[in-house]
C-alpha cells in the first residue's frame, strides 16, 4: 500500500475489533517422514500487497483469520497478480527495520545476522514487480500493507519430543501458526488477528511432538502501517504462556525469556530433504485443495503439491516424471533416467526377482546384463541367459572354447544324453569317428573299442559302484559318480566336464578342482588371454586374471607386486601376427592363454603350438600324455596323473623305461609311475571295499 491516508485510516479502524481468546496448548502425533539426514534449506514465503487493508484484513476473528489470508493469497497467482515467492534462508528474524518511535520493528531480537541483515533483522521481500517492467516492489516500505505466506517442513528432532515445545512469535500486526499432523491434519497452535492500540504483540502456545520427523507448517501474517516485524523462536521446557501486547505490563523480551529464533536449517521445502528447485532461492505454493492429488495442478511440468502445499519435484514413486502420476504395476520405481525422472522396474538388482539384474541404463529387470549374472554353464544373450552350446564357448568346458579333436578339426559342443551338459566332443556316434573307431558315448571320445563294464554302476574290473560314497566306512562322503575309459582301465571318476563340479572348480583329469590356474581362473572358470593372460589368487573368490605374477613373466622388466603390472611398460605397437608385447618386442605369444584353445605357447619361440603342456590344457576326461615323437605331447581320454606316459598294460605302466621322455630325471619319472600306481591301487580297494 502506498497511501498513508488510507493506512492510518484503516488502522483507526482496526482499533474497534475485539482481542480473540488465547489458544490451548496443543498436540502433533504423527511427522510425515523421519528426520533427514541433511539441513534443511528454509521456508518457502509468498507474499502479495494489498491496496485495501480494511476490507482484505480488517474483519478476521480467530475463526477466519486463516481462511480469509488464504484466500487473499490463492486470488493472486504465482508472477501474475503480485505474489511475490522467495525462500527465506535467514533466521528467522524478519522486520522492516523502520526505527521511528519505540523502534517496534527492531524485535526482541537484534544483529542476529550482521552484515547481512539490518540490526533489527532480515528484510521481507524486495524484487522485482511482476506488474510493472524493470519496476520494484520492496514490502519494507512503512506505507506498504501486505500478507506473507510461510510454508514448509519443521524437523522435529528428538530433543523436541516428548517435551514442551513453547512457540513464540513477536509480531507487527498479525500472525497465526498451524502444523498438519499425517493422520489428524491441521492443528492450529495460535491465531493473533489485527487489532489497533496493540498492533505489537507476544504470543506463545504449547505444542507437545509425540514422534521426531517433518511436520509442515504454515504461518500467515499480515502487516498493515508503520512497523513489520515478525519473529518466530522456541524455549523447550516449563515457561507460563501468554499473550500481550508488546509495551503492556507483563510482556517480557523474548530473548530475556531464554527463547531461541528458528534457524533456516530447521526448515525443509520437500520430504526427501532436498530443495524445491536448483536455484536454493526459488520456491512456489500450491492451493492446499491439491495437496496429495495427481498431476502438477498449477506447478510447473514435473512438479506436483506436496504435503506442505508446495510445489515439490516428482521425482518419488509417488508422483514421478512430467506428469507427476504414481508408479504402479511393472514399474514400481521412480529413477532420473538420462536427467529426466520416469517410472521404471528397478533401481538396482534388488528390487528384481532372485536371477534377475537391473540394467543401469534402462532400469528395466533383465534375467541378465553380463555374463556372471548367469547361471554356470550359461552366458547373457541380448540380456537372457543361454547355455553355452558352441564350440567357441561350451557349457562343459566352463563356457571356454573347445580344443581340436581326433581330426585336427575343432570338437563341437553338443550334450551327449538328451537334456545333458553341452560339452566338447569328438562325437555323439560311430560315423563321427575315423578309421572305424568307436565312439564312447558318454565322453564323446572316438576310441579303439567301447569298454566293458563302463556303467557308473558297474564300473571296470570288479564291476564297481562308482554311486556308492567314497569310502565304504562313512556313507557321509559324496560318490565319484562317473566311469571313465583310461589308460589304467576303465575307473570311477569324480567329474568328466567342467559342469559336474561345483562353483569356483573344474574338472581335471577327473577330479574337480579349484579355479586358481590360467585356463580356468576365478568363480566362473574362464580362461584368461589377451594382455592378462595369467590367473593370482588362492581361491576362486579372489582369483583374477592380470599381466604379471612374478619377474619372469616380464621379459626383463619388474612385475609391480601390487598393480601386477609388468614396469616399465611396454612401448611397442603390435601387429595382426605378433600382437603381444612381452616387456621388450612383439611375439605371438608369451603364455599358454594366448594360443588357441587346447594350445600352448613355446617360451623358446614365443609362438604358438599344439602340444599341451600338463592336464590342465586338456579336457577334464583327458590327461596329457607323451607321444611317440621325442618332446611331443597330446591330450589323450581318461584320467591319468600330469605327464606320465601309458601304456596298454599296467605292466607297462610300471615300467619306468616308459615313464617321462627322452633325458627325463629317473627320479622325476619314478614318482610319476607311483602316482598312477596309486589311482590302480585306489581302484581296487573300491572294488574289495578295503578302508585302509
């Protein structure tokens, strides 16, 4: 208002409207959401001008008070009709700072926010005119009335509980305080309408939280001539309420009173914590009627009201995206997907079903987004998990590649009874083979001629149960449930491929084994390659594949014990045929996991070669044995110890004329005929049953 006339005329009328009775002290039950971990950012304001107080404020009673401010706010619009919104991130310590007469603008409280504020407190609003182009508004003007509208959350910590919680305002003209309780709704605390001859006032009321957390709030003031001030603080314990008028007997400074103004950390705009907009100093009030309700209704796009009737981001389950609706069915979560909020079915991999990840881009619950989140034995295809049923990756292999076979031709990957294990074989019946060999079924081996007694049941010489456990003595220990064709006989096995094995172990030679070696390293089995061609860890859990283990292994530079990464690095650009670096040139390879499948690297060379080293180039019913052809190695069918060369005969086994090769210790090789002596010997204590 910019009248003086018609202010004091107004304000002499004022003067006949009666003091409404004092409030009761009051009880808030229920917050909205818990306390958050974060300060809050202050209280979200509105404020209008009026050009005819009396009629807009003059004829309130504490019945109407509320209403009718309300109304005068909600007949102006947000930037069209005068409302004028900022976020009040002061104390809150608001005043005009006009210091004629008894200074009632100054407050109880003074230089609390020195420099930024005048020494009796904050500013109210004082920007631009939604009006007028490049005009001002500044409610600090004596002659200026007006109404403010403060909204937001108050944190209720747990000092606040349970306890007296007097609210206090020291007001210049008028001021009402309300909280909204989640179930009970609004509680009004206090009303104080405009009266002349008392238009400075104290008041406090009792409110007692009975849970911590966000309650919203709202408090309406109104100022009419002269002197604006308004101040909002709190004392926790005993204290005898009142309500008087500023200069009158009785009515003590709040500050002397042991009263504390309410910080701008106290307050929140939004549930989750965060502020309404990114600008911290922008805010927007909603008509309470759409508090709850659907769509943004007068909130800008991707905004809705919020429970302290404030436009808050949709950016919860409950009010997500542009359109602010709830998330339901399918899409359960509300995600900011590429900066813009949408529903979606998850946030992460818990909130799919047991088997199913949450792929980070699309957040949409796929059975899988790489290849550990399958199942063992299978790999992610266009986000569903597929057996592994190729040759370059097979399931019994641990999703590897397959070696060639007796044809020089690389095996396939098929199962070798209907529903089975893919696995690498030779072939699945007698035409697969060459030169009228058999095929062995149930390994996919072409050999000589088919076994006799080559049912798990019914096992080599004997006839033994391989179903039956371990050891005869202790029915507890698992069976080694596989019979194998081999050259000390036909025997029980524990494992034939990769999948009979559990977690973290493969199959070698017949026994299932941890995933700590290059070819087989970590939980799934893979084989390492490429520029970390080489398996550390103990265990299968910690087991991955890394440039370096030890020196030897960087062609003379240092392997960093923590990085394991080979130092100096290499500067060379590999080509097509030699695309490795081992330290100082480029080779075709320089460890065994660079070579195609079922090969090896001859460090002499640095190339590539088809002989295996030990069993572990083999498959897991396969050993690696000498060839007749001097330094030559081959992966032949049937468990058998590392490089123990077999015969046809366990005589010949024994013989260690035909164990090792060519310049072998004799030592070395003795040993060697031992350990395949003990897998004949364990054989027949099966068949005999002997414990010992």
């Amino acid at each position: 208002m910019r009248n003086r006339r018609a202010v004091l005329a107004t304000a002499a009328l004022l003067s006949l409207l009666p003091a409404p009775l004092y409030a009761a002290p009051v009880e808030v039950l229920e917050p909205f959401v818990p306390p958050p971990e974060v300060e809050g950012t202050g209280l979200c304001s509105a404020s209008a001008v009026s050009e005819d107080p009396l009629r807009q404020f003059g004829f309130f009673d504490e019945g109407t008070f509320n209403s009718g401010i309300n109304s005068f706010m909600e007949d102006r619009p947000t930037g069209a009709e005068g409302r004028l919104e900022k976020v009040v991130r002061t104390v809150f310590d608001l005043s005009n700072n006009n210091a004629t007469g008894l200074q009632l603008s100054y407050g109880d409280f003074t230089g609390l926010m020195s420099p930024d504020c005048e020494v009796g407190g904050c500013a109210f609003y004082r920007g631009p005119d939604p009006q007028t182009p490049n005009g001002e508004i500044d409610l600090n003007d004596p002659n200026t009335a007006f109404a403010t509208r403060f909204r937001g959350f108050l944190n209720v910590t747990s000092e606040f509980v349970n306890r007296p919680v007097h609210f206090a305002f020291y007001a210049d003209d008028a001021v009402s305080l309300t909280f909204f309780d989640k179930n009970v709704g609004a509680v009004s605390v206090l009303v104080r309408p405009t009266q002349l001859g008392k238009p400075t006032w104290r008041t406090t009321n009792t409110v007692t939280f009975r849970q911590p957390g966000l309650y919203p709030l709202e408090i309406l003031y109104v100022a009419v001539a002269e002197h604006s001030a308004l101040e909002m603080s709190y004392l926790i314990g005993d204290f005898d309420d009142y309500e008087l008028g500023a200069s009158e007997p009785g009515s003590v400074s709040l500050e002397e009173e042991g009263f504390t103004p309410f910080e701008p950390t106290q307050f929140f705009q939004t549930l989750s914590g965060s502020p309404s907009f990114p600008d911290l100093d922008q805010c927007q009030q909603c008509n309470r009627q759409f508090v709850g309700v659907d769509g943004n209704n007068g909130c800008p796009s991707s905004y809705y009201c919020n429970e302290a009737a404030l436009c808050a981001p949709c950016d919860t389950a409950y009010y997500c995206g542009a359109s602010c609706v709830e998330c339901k069915g399918d899409t359960l979560f509300c995600i900011d997907i590429n900066g813009e909020y949408e529903c979606a079915q998850c946030r992460d991999d818990y909130d799919c079903c047991d088997g199913f990840s949450c792929d980070p881009v699309t957040h949409t619950c796929n059975e899988c987004n790489v290849d550990p989140d399958c199942p063992r034995g299978e790999i992610c295809v266009e986000h569903s998990c597929e057996p592994c049923n190729t040759a370059d990756r097979c399931a019994g292999n641990s999703c590897n590649c397959c070696p060639n076979g007796i044809n020089g031709t690389q095996m396939e990957c098929a199962p070798v009874e209907p529903g089975g294990t893919p696995m690498c074989v030779e072939c699945l019946e007698d035409p697969d083979c060459p030169d009228g060999k058999r095929c062995h079924v149930p390994t996919g081996h072409c050999v000589d001629k088919i076994p006799e007694n080559a049912l798990p049941n019914c096992c080599g010489d004997g006839c033994v149960d391989c179903m039956l456990p371990e050891d005869p003595n202790d029915p507890q220990t698992p069976p080694v449930p596989f019979c194998l064709p081999g050259p000390v006989g036909t025997a029980c096995a524990a494992c034939r491929n990769d999948m009979d094995c559990g977690e973290g172990q493969y199959c070698l030679s017949g026994e299932c084994k941890e995933c700590v070696q290059d070819r087989r390293c970590g939980l799934r089995c893979d084989s390492c390659g490429g520029d970390t061609p080489f398996c550390i860890g103990p265990f299968a859990e910690t087991a991955a594949c890394v440039r370096c283990t030890s020196d030897e292994e960087c062609a003379g530079t240092t392997c960093n014990p923590e990085t394991h990464e080979c130092e100096p690095g290499c500067m060379a650009t590999c080509g097509e045929d030699t695309p490795y670096c081992d330290g100082q040139k480029c080779v075709e390879c320089y460890a065994d996991t660079q070579c195609p499948c079922g090969n090896t690297c001859d460090l002499a060379t640095n190339t590539c070669d088809i002989s295996c080293k030990t069993n572990v180039d083999c498959l897991g019913n396969e050993h690696c044995r000498w060839t007749d052809e001097a330094d030559a190695k081959e992966c032949a069918l049937g468990p058998m110890p590392d490089n123990v060369a077999c015969g046809g005969t366990l005589a010949e086994i024994c013989s260690v004329s035909a164990v090792g090769h060519k310049g072998a210790d004799p030592r070395t090789a003795a040993l060697l005929a031992l350990a395949a002596l003990a897998l004949a010997e364990r054989q027949r204590r099966r068949r005999n049953g002997d414990p010992s």
